[in-house]
C-alpha cells in the first residue's frame, strides 16, 4: 500500500478535507505551497492486529491505551523519507496538520480540535504524524462529535505534510463579510510576519473591507507591536519578536497586495462556488494561498447589500388573511399583474414608460411565508408614472390604510419618477391629464358597459359547470379572462378616481371646514343609498323579524343542524323564498369571500342560519336596535359644510363638485367590489370542479386537494404545458409546507427584506413596538350612536366564534363574512376601518353602536373585560379588566 498521496489525482475521500481544498485550489492554479498527504490507511497499518481491536471496541480507555504506545510503521517511515526529500531538497521545515475527511466541512469546521505543527524539521515529521493521529481521538474531538449529533468514533484523519512559507506579512481573508453578510465586501486582516500572531490572539491585525470593483471602503490600522517568526527549537514553532517602533502603527500591507489578497480570496470562492474563509502569507513578495475553507456563518445572514423589498399587509389582509394556498396566490398574483399594466394604458402611460417598468407588474403582490401582502415600493413605482405623483402618493396611502408611508430617503433612491426631454415632458403629461379628464367624464357610461359586460359573462354557461370536462372548464376560464380578468377597466379607474376625490374631500374639509378630527368626509358620505354592501344586512333583518314571530322557528335556527333547518324553511311560505334569494345572491359573500380555498355558504349555509336565528332572538328579547337613519348624520355634516362655507360662494361650488363624484365614486367602488366577489366565485366553481375530475381520475385524493396547485400547473396538466405532472408530489410538498408555515408566528404587518425574499430573513418589524394604549379610554371613530356597557369577547378568527347575548364584538379588522356574528353582539369595536367600511356599513343597517379605527384595541383589551362605549363620540372606557393568566 501506498500510504502518500500527492495533489489533485488522488479521490477527495483519501485527501481529508484541508488537503481536498488545497488540491482543488492548486488545480484552479492558485499559488499554494507544495505539500503532500499520510492518507488515513497508514494509521491502521502502523498498529498491531491486538490494537486495532482496542481501536474499534470504542472503549475510551482502551483506545488512550493504544494511542500512548503509538509509533510510525517501517513501510510509512521509508515512504515519508523519500517524499519528504522531494519536498524539502535543502532541509526546508514544513507544516504538519490534520486532514480528517469532515474537517473544514460546509457543516462542521472541527476549527482548533486537531492539532497542527509549525516549523517541523524533516527529521520529526514521524512524530508529528504520531500527534496528530492522537488529537484525531483526543476527548475532546469526541465531545464536539458528541454535540453535533456525528458517529461516535472518528475515522482516522489523513494528514497534511506543507512546506512552510516563512511569512514577511500573513493573516486571513474572508470573500464576504461573515459579520454583516455582506457577499459583496471582502475582508483583510493582516499582521507582520507568521499568521499564527492573528490566530492565537496574541496581535491585532489591521483590517481592509474592499467592495466588488476593488475600492478599499474601510482601513483600520492596528499598533502592532509583536510578530510571530520561525522557531524549530520551542514547542510551539514559533516565538514572538517586536516590531520595530517605525513600523508598529503603519500598514503591514499597500493598497495594491490588500486588493490582491480580496482577489485571491474572490477566486477561491469562485472556484468552490461559495464565499470562503483563506489564510494567506506572503514572502518576498510572493502571495501564496494557506488554506481555503467555507464561510458557514453565511448560510444563515440575508445580503444586506441585497434589493430592497418594503412589505405591508395593511388592506390586502382583509381579502386574503393567514395563509393563503397556492391557487388562490398565483391567481390573484396574475390579476393584479394584468389590470395595473391595464390601469397604465388607460391612463394616458406612455409605452416605453411601461416597458421601462414591466419588472413592476408580476411583483405587486407577495407570498411570504404563506401570507399575502403589498410589495410597497412597486406601487409607489406604479404610482410615480402616473401624473400628480406627490398629491396621489397620499391618496393611495389613505386608500391601501397604511399605518405609516415610506420615508423619504427610500423613497428617493428606489422610486424614480418616470423622465424623459422636458418637450416630451410636457407632452406626456398634457396627454396623461387629457387622459384622467377624458376617463373621469366617462366613468359613469363605463360603469354601466361593465356592469352588463360581467352579467353576460357570468351568466349560466351551457353547458353547466357541473357537466363540462376539464379542458371546457379550462376554456371557460380563459373566456371570463378575455372579458373581464384582463378587461377590468371600470373598476380601476372608478377606484382611482375615488382615492382622488376621497384624498380631496378629506384635504378641503380639514382646510376649508376646520375639520381637525377628519371625520367630516365621512359623515358626509353616509346614507348615499345604493351601496350593495348594506343589502346582506337588511336582508338578514328582514328575515331574523319574520323568524322572531315564530320562538320555535327561531331556536331551530339558531341551534338545529343544516337539514332540520332546511327543512323547515322549504315549508314556510315567507321565510323559504327569502332564504334562497339571498343564497343565490350572496352564497360567495363569505368569510375570506377572495380566497378560492373559502368554503361559501352554498357549501355551508350555517353561519347565515346562526345569524337569523340569533337576531331573531335578540328581537324577542327586545334587545335589537332599530336600524340607523343616516340622513340625520348626512343633513348635519352638510349643515356644517354651509355655515363654514357661506361667505365663500367659489368655494362651496368647488367643494359641492368634489362631494358629488366622491359620493359616487365611493358607492360605485363598494358595488363593484361586490361583482369582483361574484367573478371569484364563478373562478372558485370552475377551479372546484377540476378537482372533482382530477379526482374522479384519480390524479388527487381529494378534490380540494386543488387548491395546493398553482392556477399555471393546473391549466398545463390539462393543456400539455406542465414541467411537472406529479400533481399528488406536489400537493404534498405544499400541504406540508404550508402546515409548517401556519405553526409558525406570522411575519409582522409590515417588515423589510433585503436580497432572498424567501432565505434568512427576520420578517420582524423594523419599526418600534406599538405601545398598548394607555389609561383607562380609548377614541376612535364613532360610526353608529347608542351607548352600551357590557363584557368584551375578542375575537381573531370569527369561524365557530361564538358571541353570547349583551356581549361587545372586538376584532382587529372584519371582512363581509363577519356579518354573520353581528346580530347577536350588543357593540362593535375594530382596530382598523373608517365610516365606509364594511363593518361600519353594517352596523348602522343593524342598529348595533359601533366604534371604528381604534389603534391598538386588540392589545388593550381581552375577552372578559367590561368596557362603556359611546358609538356616537367614539370614545372607549375600560370599566374593569380580567386577572391575567
């Protein structure tokens, strides 16, 4: 057997993992001093048969034992003499140090458990083979071994015979900052004379930090005083000797060697296809490459450096909360991409800015960790090509909610405002303006095309959903996306032009009207009639009064199972056709109603049973209110108007016209939102039905199993486009992902990310902590008036929520599908919202005291509280708390 193994032609597995690192370095022609390898074998061919027993019985003591009477075998001895005169013609010391095969891993460093040796005269190299096999087996290798969860007994290391550079200037590199995360910055630490000053601590080293195109960032010039030189005679190898006083405080290495070690160090991390961690000398100035080993640290830091990402859930959480499957993401993430690119042309947008822009579209929504949200800076870049940038910038930021807007310095090297000559300047924005006056005139007419577009859209197919074979409900899809998902023209201008009159209205009635609260917008724009959102309210009042006439009637709805209750509202002649009217209308007016994954209440119908039922009862017991009359509010913030206005006739025009198209700009945008609620559910019928025949074929186990599947890998299955057709691999992949994501504390309502969205990032806040509020009482908005004292029931997810009669609802935001709580609670109080607001809206249609927009309710209270609320004033007050714990 050979027992000397020499560069790069030997396998990886016989070199160990210092010597597999130089000999990959040396064939990519790094300057490495010359070396070769004991391989691993040589340790059991030196021993007896008796001790490699003891060796691998893996009894510490009998192992020591066999340790303390090592030597070096004859075959090695003869071997090492003759590679050692190769090595060292003239005498030359050399270094002795461990290979082992998972040294220096990606994993597992075993950094300073192995021992090395410096200076070693070729006569004492077999001894120093000898130490560094004992080290292999030293208890405290076995310890680390031990905590890491590795085989208990270690192979024996291969080692590594180099010889030695004697070092004017050495020290260590690292290609990416290991403290930052940097991957662009590479980092120098050098000292005068051997490394082994550096390493021991023994000498501060000056520091270099050299960014990507070799520019030195930072220099930070170190006193030192010692540097480590040759000593064959000490224990050690080494021995410390002072620096010159001249010398001492001056930079052991010029700008030019400092940006030579960067590169050295770069190179040894392109070769391995990862940052690196060298040690490096240089002598008689010739730079030579020590060693190289990976950076592990790295694995687990974001690049700071990386693109940033600003990331708000802030109104889009009303529409998808929690996590979100991968259907309903890839769909609503190819909407938004199409309608804002739309939105673009329809407002005037010149293509080459759109073109300049494109990477914007597909990125507007987010999935991280599951969850939804904005990709903030995208909509400010959107934003920018439009316009009016400056004013409606802060319109959008009234109309998304967002608790706090971008700071101006991200804004200013992120969002560039779209530039071109100042004649095409003018020329685009004269043409942009055109545009807006053009659109906003026609906003009524376009409306109305809509709407009848959308009605024969979705009217009933033919054949039925329920008959159609996959590649028909494919086409059906495509077809509502022709006409309406890539043709949602309507509702993108009616809402832009409502977060402009919306924007206006609050500005002029603070400014003109003394409105320091900002609340008079709202009152103004209540009671407009028309609103669909108020509709599933009246309708539940209107049957709850007609179940009230009948105790037994009522208690069946608000108790009995689906099939009791359904069978006793087919016999009744008033209750039966309003309960199926309002399930042909509303059935996808549910909890999450934009999710696809949402079960409707054609698939349950017993939150809505439960909500008559209850308020049925409530009306018995004489406990429900009388629906609001807005006008009285509406007629009054209008009287406010005149008086503040009345000596200001140009004024009062104005601010009449602004009212006006807010007013029916803010109704169209609520009715509208109620036809996107109608398309989804068409969209979540079609996508129902393909997992129904992916089933039936037996491509999935379930038929909801669809909705773990993007919108793209379904549609490809189907039409021959799919790079992956293993549909039940990935909805398992995905199922368990998304159960690991759902186990996990949710990212914060807003965070930064930097680089890999999706790799080593926080997903924590970077703003202060919202402080609980203080004190006793709270102000929100007032939104429907009455004055209740009652227990507090908070609420995060209303899905078998119970709320108990007299109780006070407490939610941090609600969507349509809470109404179906509303009717048993006697108050409602939300975190977030304003006076148009779904939970706003409803409220006043029930009668219920409502108050809105109460920053940091959810923290300040807790189920069992008892709280006085004035949904007039908007004011809170905690009457007692329940014990903590």
């Amino acid at each position: 057997m050979n027992s000397i193994l020499r560069s790069e032609k030997e396998s990886r597995a016989s070199l160990g993992g210092k010597a597999g690192a130089l000999a990959d370095l040396q064939s990519a022609r790094l300057q490495v001093p010359p070396w070769f390898v004991v391989a691993p074998e040589a340790f059991p061919a030196s021993l007896t048969a008796g001790q490699r027993g003891d060796i691998a019985s893996g009894v510490p003591e009998r192992i020591q034992g066999v340790l303390e009477q090592l030597t070096v075998g004859e075959q090695l001895l003869q071997e090492l003499a003759a590679a050692l005169a190769e090595l060292c013609p003239n005498g030359e010391l050399v270094a002795v140090r461990s290979s082992a095969l998972d040294e220096d891993g990606s994993e597992h460093s075993f950094a300073g458990q192995l021992d090395s040796f410096l200076f070693v005269s070729p006569g004492e190299v077999p001894g120093k083979v000898v130490d560094v096999w004992r080290s292999g087996f030293s208890p405290r290798v076995l310890a680390y071994r031990r905590e890491r969860g590795l085989s208990p007994l270690p192979a024996p290391p291969a080692v590594l015979i180099q010889r030695v550079v004697t070092a004017d200037v050495a020290g260590v590199a690292f290609s990416a900052d290991p403290v930052s995360g940097q991957r662009g910055v590479a980092v120098i630490s050098g000292v005068y004379g051997l490394g082994t000053a550096l390493v021991s601590g023994e000498c501060d080293a000056d520091t270099w930090r050299v960014d990507r195109v070799g520019t030195i960032i930072e220099e930070l010039i170190a006193h030192k005083g010692i540097a480590h030189r040759a000593d064959p005679g000490s224990q050690e190898g080494v021995t410390g000797v002072a620096v010159a006083p001249e010398l001492a405080g001056r930079a052991c290495l010029t700008p030019g060697q400092v940006r030579s070690v960067a590169e050295l160090a770069r190179q040894a991390a392109r070769h391995f296809g990862r940052p690196q961690d060298i040690e490096w000398a240089i002598e008689e100035d010739r730079l030579y490459l020590l060693q190289s080993r990976p950076i592990t640290s790295l694995a687990t830091l974001p690049d700071p450096d990386g693109g940033l990402n600003i990331w708000d859930n802030s109104n889009i959480v009303e529409s998808y909360g929690g996590v979100t499957t991968p259907l309903t993401f890839s769909f609503a993430r190819h909407i938004y991409e199409g309608v804002y690119r739309q939105f673009c042309r329809i407002m005037a947008v010149p293509a080459d800015a759109i073109a300049a822009n494109e990477r914007i579209f597909p990125r507007m929504l987010g999935l991280v960790r599951g969850r939804v949200y904005y990709n903030l800076l995208n909509w400010y870049r959107l934003l920018a090509m439009l316009p009016g940038f400056t004013s409606n910038r802060r319109f959008m930021e009234q109309m998304m909610g967002l608790r706090e807007g971008i700071p101006e310095h991200i804004l200013a090297e992120t969002v560039a405002v779209y530039r071109v000559g100042p004649w095409r300047d003018r020329f685009n924005l004269a043409r942009s303006l055109a545009g807006l006056v053009f659109n906003h005139y026609r906003t009524g007419a376009n409306n109305s095309r809509f709407f009848q577009r959308l009605n024969k859209a979705l009217s009933t197919p033919s054949p039925e959903l329920e008959m159609q074979r996959p590649d028909e409900l494919v086409g059906h899809y495509r077809m509502l996306e022709a006409q309406l998902l890539t043709r949602w023209d309507a509702p993108l201008v009616n809402d832009f032009f409502a977060m402009v009159f919306f924007g206006l209205l609050r500005k002029t009635a603070a400014s003109w009207c003394g409105d320091t609260n900002e609340t008079l917008q709202n009152d103004l724009l209540t009671g407009e009639g028309g609103i669909i959102s108020a509709e599933p309210a009246r309708r539940v009042r209107e049957m709850a009064e007609i179940a009230a006439e009948d105790e037994e009637l009522a208690e069946l709805l608000a108790s009995a199972d689906v099939t009791a209750v359904e069978e006793a509202l087919a016999a009744h002649p008033r209750l039966g056709p309003l309960y199926g009217a309002y399930l042909a209308k509303f059935s996808d007016r549910c909890l999450d109603e934009l999710k696809l994954e949402s079960a409707t209440l054609e698939d349950d119908p017993t939150p809505l049973q439960r909500s008559i039922g209850e308020f049925a009862r409530r009306i018995r017991a004489g406990k429900a209110g009388q629906a609001m009359d807005e006008s009285a509010l509406r007629l009054a913030a209008e009287e406010r108007v005149r008086l503040a206005l009345r000596g200001s006739p140009g004024k009062r025009i104005v601010f009449r016209w602004i009212l006006h198209h807010t007013r029916l700009r803010v109704r169209d945008r609520e009715n509208l939102r109620f036809e996107r609620t109608r398309l989804f559910g068409r969209v979540r019928r079609i996508f129902v039905e393909l997992g129904k025949r992916f089933q039936a074929d037996g491509l999935l186990d379930d038929a909801r199993d669809i909705f773990w599947l993007e919108k793209d890998e379904i549609f490809g299955f189907v039409e021959g486009t799919a790079a992956s057709t293993d549909l039940r691999g990935m909805v398992a992949l995905r199922r368990a992902e998304f159960q690991h994501w759902q186990a996990m504390e949710p990212p914060a309502d807003r965070f930064e990310t930097r680089g890999m969205v999706s790799h080593n990032q926080s997903c924590r806040s970077t703003a202060a902590p919202q402080a609980v509020p203080d004190g006793d009482s709270l102000k929100g908005i007032g939104c429907c008036p009455g004055v209740v004292r009652g227990t507090v029931r908070v609420i995060t997810d209303p899905r078998g929520a119970v709320i108990r009669q007299g109780e006070i609802l407490v939610a941090e935001r609600t969507d349509p599908g809470w109404i179906m709580l509303f009717p048993a609670c006697a108050g409602l109080l939300v975190e977030r919202g304003s006076l148009l607001s779904h939970s706003a809206i409803v409220a006043r249609e029930m009668g219920i005291p409502a108050v809105v927009s109460l920053s940091g309710l959810t923290a300040w209270l807790a189920s069992g509280d008892q709280v006085e609320m004035d949904g007039a004033s908007g004011v809170v007050r905690k009457l007692s708390s329940v014990p903590n714990g």
